[in-house]
C-alpha cells in the first residue's frame, strides 16, 4: 500500500496546514491513505487536535510509543511503526523531505517517491478560500487608507514631511500599518515595504529614514489572517505634495501596463503571455529595462506570484513560465517601472482568475493620489 507521508508543522510547512486545517509549532506526522488521514503528535497537543483537526484519526505520540513499547522512542522509530501496523511499503514525500529521515526509511525498507507539489490542489482556490483571501484584503484596505490619512496631513517643510511636529519617516508608517494590521487579527511581515525617491528603486528594501515629497511613496502591504491563514497583496504608489510630469507620465504607465495585463488574464494563458504584454508595451512607451550607472532600472522584476496560504505560491507570473492558468488560481498582477532620479512606481493587485478572465479582489482606488 502507498501512503503519503509529511513529518514537519504547520509553522514550517503550510502543506501540513492544507492537509489537516490544524496549525501546529513543533513537528507532528501526518499520514494519508486513499482518504484516510492520520494525525500524530505530542501529548501536548492531542487533546486541541482532537477538536480542530479535519482527519480521520489523531494519535498521541507518546501513548503509542508505550503502548507499542518503543525504547528511546526517535522519530525514525515511531514513523516506521505507524507505516508497519498500516502495512505501508511506498511512501510519497515532498521535495523538501528531511534527507536523513528518508535514507533511514530507506535502510527499513520503505520505497520513497518524491513528488512537488504534494497537493496540487492547493493552487487552485475554492469560493471559500477566495472569501478568506477576500476578507484579509478588505483589512488591508482599511488600514492603508488610514496611513494615508496621516501622510496627507502632513506637513511639506523643504523635500521632508512633518506629522505632528516631526520627521515623518518610513518607519513610522510601517510601524502604524503593522499596529493597524494586528487590531485586526491579521499578521503583518517586519519588511512592510514604505519607501519614497530613489529607496523605491531598490524593490525588495522596505524603507528607512524620512519620507521624501513631491516623490513617489511605494506602499506594499502583504498581512496574514491569524485565523484563516491566509494571505493578500496590494502595492499603491502616491505622492505628498505634486508629482512632476515625468513621474506622472511614469505612474500612467505603469498603470497603462497593468490594465493591459488583467484583460488577458484567464484560464489558458501563461505567466510568460502576461509578462511579456507589460514589457513590450513598456519598451513601445521608451521606457527600456537595462543596467544604468551599475543598476538594473526599468522593469526588473516579475510580473506577479500565486496568492494563499503562501504569500509566495505557484503559479508564477514571470517571462519563464509557461505553464496555463486555471480557474481557482489567485495570482498578482505588480508591474513596475524604476529610475534613479526619478524613483520608483508599482501598483499591484490579487485578482481570482476566472474561465472568461479574472475577478480582481483590490477595491483600493489606482488613480494617482497626490496628498
């Protein structure tokens, strides 16, 4: 008999979450034959599983290995039990399996079949999954529009901002959205991104120091549900102050390109037919992606990533990608285009892809906002 087999946490790998719908720290085993799934965990957590777990049979680790009287009871020897008294000899384990682990199943004579991703399912989402991904959105929402209430009372004295008699900074307001997040059960990340000017052209870094005005504010938000556990993604860029022609000819831009990449979004188009729709339009516009002073600026990075209980998932939305999208998927769409001198724009939203084409969860206004 073939069983597939995940020895981690919920913590550690979200599959195990997807498995059992029960969220766990330390490391538990999980088994499924056919339908049958198996939970086995501490003592510590067997009573809670009990009650929240969605399988079929919750084993308490420790009252097996006595029962079983299993010495010194090693993880090794306490899988290898539950495989034998389930007349178990093929094991289907993910990519990432612990590699000791597998060789000693391997020395008992168990047959390891590797296979990613272990729940293909998971990618694409039922109507109560995009609730979930929904709900933290509209949190999301909530919270930006309440940072951008404080930017927009503040106050412009030379090229900073000054919010109640002081510098306002990237950290000030990654620190309130975060705060904001958590008042609504939602887990914000530490690299919330809030940078301003040429900070922005470096994509992934979230922000330090002052906020610059009359330049472009990226702020992309990426919390959690801590109770769904789910994620969503939105990126807005506005400006305090006047945003100058050429910043303004950029944001149109990039919104220009976004717009054109969510109308061909649908089942049956690949991540690389998306990409490639934002690049050459962004080339036709004059706006090239090649190295500059030693930088790369321009367009340099994908066009966007699966959405779920990953905040980074498949499928991809990247030049390389040719693998077809399905209903179910909830993919972003971030376009993006960066100058040193000028800074950077992004707009991203998470949309629900659809047969006829997508459902887009952002209700958050695109238009520039000039505070």
């Amino acid at each position: 008999m073939k069983a597939l087999l995940l020895v981690t946490s919920s913590a550690r790998d979200v599959d195990f979450y997807y498995a059992t719908k029960f969220w766990v720290e330390d490391p538990a085993i999980f088994i499924q034959t056919g339908k049958k799934k198996i939970l086995a965990l501490s003592q510590y957590e067997a009573g809670r599983a009990k009650k929240e777990a969605e399988v079929g049979e919750i084993i308490d680790i420790q009252a097996y290995s006595k029962k079983k009287r299993l010495k010194n009871p090693s993880m090794i020897k306490i899988v290898s039990s539950l495989l034998q008294d389930l007349k178990i000899a093929k094991i289907v384990v993910p990519s990432d399996f612990n590699y000791q682990l597998g060789k000693d199943l391997e020395k008992q004579g168990f047959v390891l079949e590797v296979k990613n991703p272990v729940f293909p399912g998971r990618l694409t989402k039922s109507k109560a999954e995009i609730k979930c991904i929904v709900a933290v959105q509209r949190k999301m929402e909530e919270v930006l529009s309440e940072a951008l209430e404080i930017i927009k009372k503040s106050r412009i004295k030379g090229k900073l901002l000054y919010y109640q008699g002081e510098i306002l900074t990237s950290e000030e307001i990654r620190r309130f959205i975060n705060s904001e997040l958590l008042k609504r059960d939602c887990m914000p990340v530490k690299d919330t991104i809030t940078s301003s000017s040429d900070q922005a052209c470096d994509v992934h870094f979230f922000g330090s120091g002052p906020l610059k005005a009359n330049s472009a504010i990226i702020i992309d938000i990426f919390p959690r549900s801590l109770k769904t556990k789910y994620w969503s993604d939105m990126t807005r860029t506005v400006v305090k102050g006047k945003a100058s022609p050429e910043l303004k000819k950029l944001y149109n831009t990039v919104l220009a390109g976004q717009k054109k990449a969510l109308a061909i979004v649908k089942a049956g188009v690949s991540g690389a037919e998306i990409d490639k729709i934002i690049r050459d339009f962004f080339i036709k516009e004059g706006y090239q992606t090649k190295e500059i002073k030693g930088k790369m600026q321009g367009f340099v990075h994908g066009t966007g990533h699966g959405v779920g209980l990953d905040i980074h998932e498949e499928p991809r939305i990247h030049q390389e990608n040719r693998i077809l999208l399905k209903a179910g998927n909830v993919i972003t769409v971030e376009p993006g285009l960066y100058y040193l001198g000028l800074g950077g724009v992004r707009i991203e939203d998470t949309v629900a892809v659809t047969e006829e084409g997508c459902l887009n969860l952002a209700k958050f206004p695109k238009q520039l906002l000039e505070l």
